[in-house]
C-alpha cells in the first residue's frame, strides 16, 4: 500500500481496491513515477486483483499518466486482474477518446458503477 504523503488515497469497497488522487494536476514527472511504482506495487500483493481508479478530483493528466496506465492494465490482464476507472471529466475523457484508450479500459460514469462492474 502506498507510504505516507503518497499522492494516493487508497480504500476498499465491497472487496476492490479504489485509488483516488490527492493532486488535481497530474502532470510532473517523478510524481507520476511514484504513482506508477505505488500502482504496480499493490497488483504485486495478489492474483486477480480489484482496481477501480477514480479520476474524480483530476482536471488535467499528461501522456506519462496514460502510460502508466496502461502498464497496470497489462499487469492486472496477465495476473487475471480486473481494472475499472470513473469520474472521467470532460478534459480527462476527451484524451481517452483522441488516443482510443477508451477501447482499452472499461470507463464508468461513477465510482459505484465501476465497483459494481469491477467485482
């Protein structure tokens, strides 16, 4: 689980990890390195593992964050893990749409329904 001061907040729900962000801002590089690390790290813990990331609190992300997302998609797909992210506002979800992630990743309206779908 992630250290203190991580730019993480981490719970469980109905058996799912769910991942939040403290920043609203995710572009600096070597945050983004610890929240890669801090995200492969907990997919490490265990087989078929539950992820619901909610980008609630974010406004903007750089191309390094879409990245590493994808590295904790094909890490949870190797280890029959299940991946969900919610709360996409509109900048958030127009670069999912422009790079076609949104064919990659399962993206739910709410935090609830990603949870759901995730379980």
């Amino acid at each position: 689980m992630p250290a203190p001061g991580s730019p993480l907040h981490v719970t469980t729900t109905e058996g799912v990890t769910v991942v939040t962000f403290r920043d609203r801002i995710l572009l600096d590089t070597e945050e983004l390195k610890i929240i890669e690390t801090e995200l492969i790290e907990m997919l490490d813990e265990q087989r078929g593992f539950k992820l619901v990331i909610d980008f609630n609190n974010v406004q903007t992300l750089s191309s390094q964050m879409l990245g590493a997302l994808l590295k904790v998609s094909e890490a949870l797909e190797s280890s029959e893990g299940r991946l969900g992210l919610c709360n996409l506002n509109g900048k958030i979800k127009e670069a999912f749409e422009i790079t076609n992630l949104k064919k990659i990743f399962k993206i739910h309206a709410s935090q609830l329904a990603a949870v759901k779908a995730v379980r």
